[in-house]
C-alpha cells in the first residue's frame, strides 16, 4: 500500500506540524502525491464511468523506516469493492464474503422483497379500491342524509308559518325522521368500518414486516459502527459509538469511518507509520445539488470526520486552526445617529458571536452601545455595510423591512472565470449539507433562493459582477455563482464552492432602507477594496 515518490522530492522541506484537516492549504509533498494518484486513476478506464460521477479521493504523506512516502484511499466504495491493491483497505470491510453484515443485508433485502410482494398483492389492491368506493358512496348517502332532514324541518316550518298544523304530529314526524337518519349513519358507518378493516388486516401484516426491518437495520447499524475501532498514534482504540457518544448528534451518520481521512490514519497507525501531511481531493464531475469542482482539495467533512479525527490527530503535533489566528481590523463607521449604526464590516470578522474566539460585529457593537442588536449578517468572509441597531425599536422597525424585502442591497464580486450573459435572474432552492456544514446544496426541497445579476466587466480573465439578492439565504450569491445550474463561475477566493485565495472577492457595496425613526429613505455606499 505504500508509494513510493516517482518524482524527486529532495527539494521538498518537511512540514514542521502535521495537516490541520478541516481547513488546510496542501503541503508541497501533499500535492505531488496527489498529483500521482491522480495520474494512476486517470489510467483505470474500469472505473472511468463511475468516477465520472465524482469521488472523493484521499493521500497521505508518511515517514517510515527513516523514509518518506505515501498512502492514498478513496470514500466509500470503488467499484463495488473495499480492497484495491492500490489504496488502503477499509477499516472494516463490510463486503466480505460471510461477514455478518451481508448476512444481515440479505436477510434485510428478503423482508424488503416480501414488503413489496404484499404491496403489490391483488386482495390488497381489490380491498383499497373497495375501500375508496365505500369512502365515496357513504359520503354521498350521508349528502342525501343531510338533505332529507333539512326538507323535512323545511316542511314542518312551512305548514307552522301557515297554520296548518297539529303540533303533536310535527313533533312525532321529526322523531320518526332522525331515528330513521341515525339508522341509516348507522349502517354506513358498520359498511365504512367493514371496508377499512379489510384493507386494515391486510395490511398489519406489511407494517410488521416494515417494524422489523427498521429494528434489523437499526441493530446492524450499531453492530457495524462497533466494528469500526479507531486508532490514533498512542494505540488508543475507540468504536465509533464510543466517538460519537458525546456529540450533539449520539448516533454516528451513516458512512461515518469510510471516508478517506480516516482511513488513511488508521492504516499508518497499523503499520507504525508516522503521518507528515494529508490532503483530499475531489475526481470527476460535482454530483446533484453540490458543488465540488474536480481536481480540487477539500478539508474533511464535519459531521462524519470531525469527531474521529479528534481521537485519531491525539498524540500527533497538528497545525492550529488557522481560523482561531485571523486578526482582522476595526470596522468603519459609514452613518451613525442616536438610533443606528452602519458599519463597513471587513472581510474574516463574524457578523455575530460564534463558538469560535473570532472577533465579531456584534462584539465590537456591544462595546460601544450597550442595547445593540444585529438587524442582518454577512457571511464571515464577506466584507461591506452591516446596519446595526442601537435600542430595540430600531432593530425591529428594521427588521420588519429586511422580512418584507424592501431593504434593497447590491453586492460587487470578482468570479474566477468569464461569465458570457450579460444579465439575468438564478433561481436555486437551497439547503444545509448536513454532512458538511456549513456547506450549502441545491435541493427541490430548499428554500426559495433568487438573485439577480449583472456584469460589469472582466480582467485577467476575471469578471467583475453585480448581485441583487431577492432573497437571503446562507451561501446564496456563493452557490448561485459557483453552481453549474447559476453562472458555473465561483467568486475568487471562495474556499467551500471554489478555490482558496488571499480573501473571498465579495463585498457588500450598497444597502437602500427607510430610517426607523425618522422614516428617512436611506442610501449607503461603500467601495469594494478590489
């Protein structure tokens, strides 16, 4: 499993701290063997097809016997299979012949065949469709029910309002008339529940099987995360049930252990090798809903990772966040009166306090105004106007005007490419990746998204764009323009939806609103620093 360099990489310094991995630029040696992997898969036209859909491939630089070389892995499964000659195995490889997992999976795949099979059962289907015609019928009885009572209230009234009528028979003949319409709801009723209790028997037996089913998968997916037991360099071995136990979500995701990362760490701890950097990489096309760009290095996902990787990096001298070490500078004061601020946020400052020790907005705005209160927010890389209130009734005056949409904003962005329209409106639902957050997708079942855009220009290759955000959703300018259904250009310097730079080139330029207190329209610019 280990590769040797077949470049010369005597010219390549060590790193001095291993990778930090959720947020890293590539070593030099993490580079040149990503750069071999990547010249060996492109040769596997077997597996061309299937990577052409896109995977998520993985090196790792390591020293051994006082050499260095390297390791690669890829998550999940390749063709079908966990034990390529090439990469390292799996953690515990599921797909063994006998293992009790594919036991459990066959015995799981014979209650799906029998779900199906009474699903699609000709009594069952005869018993629905009786089911909905009783449904129908008893309906339409119980119109003609309703009816028959109220022209027969309508008849007595008509003989009382004319005088023609002895009491005593009106009373008898109202009775007569509701004890023969609760009979009659009566037997629709016994008919309505006879047809249900049909369908009803026929299908217990179905939700038995889909109960057991969800216990079988349930206990084999507990069984199999027991069977994932993570090493880090001390020796110290935990199951991923014991990793997970103490996170807010318990129970570790599906896939969780066979991503690349992990893999790669607990074949180098197997074999006493020591870990001198890693990167991921992404190979083929960015699968639905995503953006992933090919060729492209990507930190470990978080919801799976993040927690095994704090057990595995235990006894190894990792790289420091480097995200705890942004410094940024002051915000600039655009407008201020007794009831608002605006401010020029810099790019690296949150708009909000976070869980992470970065300098906020809003701590800077607590410092000065003891009542402020954050109106909107920018992502953390994004810099320009921030409004923020100064007491209460400002902040919910505009407040009122962000949710209502007739705040107006602009925002000036630098895309890494050449976007050919001129103009036009995206329209991408988005919603969290939860596997990988803060990572935003295109989903159908998102939430609304709409921007407008237009260009301004282009240099170096490069365009200069204009955004209107109708809506605003996390991510969204990133997303619209970085997708391949949006412009298919990611801004520069976005490091989730396209390439890491020196900062994200996007900068909230403008923002139109109607003062709080003095019902002033108001109209803040500030340039972009590029």
């Amino acid at each position: 499993m280990l590769h040797r360099f077949t470049s010369d990489i005597r010219d390549l310094e060590l790193p001095k701290q291993f990778t930090y991995p959720h947020y890293y630029t590539p070593h030099p040696l993490a580079v040149r063997a990503a750069e071999e992997v990547q010249c060996y898969i492109a040769t596997r036209q077997e597996w061309k097809e299937e990577l052409d859909k896109g995977k998520m491939f993985g090196v790792l630089v390591v020293e051994t016997e006082g050499e260095i070389g390297f390791l690669a892995a890829y998550s999940g499964q390749l063709a079908g299979r966990n034990d390529h000659q090439y990469f390292v195995p799996a953690v515990y490889d599921m797909l063994r012949p006998g293992d009790f997992f594919k036991r459990e999976e066959a015995n799981i795949s014979a209650i799906n065949k029998q779900i199906k099979e009474l699903e699609a059962n000709e009594e069952l289907r005869a018993a629905n469709k009786e089911l909905e015609l009783t449904k129908r019928t008893c309906e339409d009885e119980l119109e003609t029910i309703k009816m028959y009572l109220a022209e027969g209230k309508a008849h007595r009234n008509r003989l009382r309002s004319e005088g023609l009528y002895n009491e005593q028979e009106l009373i008898l003949q109202s009775q007569h008339e509701k004890a023969e319409a609760t009979r009659r709801k009566r037997a629709i009723k016994e008919r309505l529940e006879n047809a249900t209790l049909k369908v009803t028997k026929l299908l217990k037996r179905i939700e038995e099987l889909k109960l057991e089913r969800q216990h079988r998968s349930a206990e084999l997916q507990i069984r199999l995360f027991e069977e994932f037991r993570m090493l880090n360099i001390r020796g110290e071995e935990r199951d991923l049930c014991s990793i997970f136990a103490s996170t807010a979500q318990q129970i570790p995701p599906s896939g969780a252990g066979e991503c690349a990362a992990p893999k790669l760490l607990q074949y180098a701890f197997k074999q006493g090798m020591r870990p001198v950097a890693m990167a991921e990489f992404w190979w083929g096309n960015s699968p639905k809903g995503e953006v992933r760009r090919h060729g492209t290095f990507y930190p470990a996902c978080n919801s799976k990772c993040k927690p095994i990787l704090e057990h595995m990096l235990q006894g190894l001298d990792v790289e420091p966040n480097p995200l705890l070490d942004i410094v940024t500078p002051e915000p600039k004061i655009l407008w201020e009166d007794e009831s608002i601020v605006v401010i020029d946020k810099p790019s690296g400052m949150l708009s909000v306090r976070g869980k992470v020790d970065i300098r906020s907005a809003e701590e800077w705005a607590l410092e000065r105004y003891t009542e402020a209160m954050i109106v909107h927010r920018l992502d953390q890389s994004t810099s320009g106007i921030l409004v923020i209130a100064k007491n209460k009734a400002a902040h919910e005056a505009l407040q009122k005007q962000f949710i209502a949409r007739t705040v107006k904003k602009s925002y000036v962005a630098l895309l890494d490419g050449i976007v050919l329209t001129k103009s036009g409106e995206i329209h991408l639902p988005l919603k969290l990746d939860y596997d990988n957050r803060p990572r935003q997708m295109v989903a159908t079942d998102g939430r609304a998204a709409h921007t407008r855009f237009e260009v301004e220009g282009y240099t170096e290759g490069r365009t200069r764009i204009r955004f209107y955000p109708i809506t605003g959703r996390t991510h969204q300018l990133r997303v619209h323009a970085a997708h391949t259904e949006g412009l298919g250009t990611p801004i520069v310097g976005d490091e989730i939806y396209g390439k890491k730079a020196e900062r994200l080139m996007l900068h909230a330029e403008t923002l139109e609103f109607t003062h709080p207190t003095t019902g002033e329209y108001i109209k803040i610019v500030c340039q972009a620093e590029f």
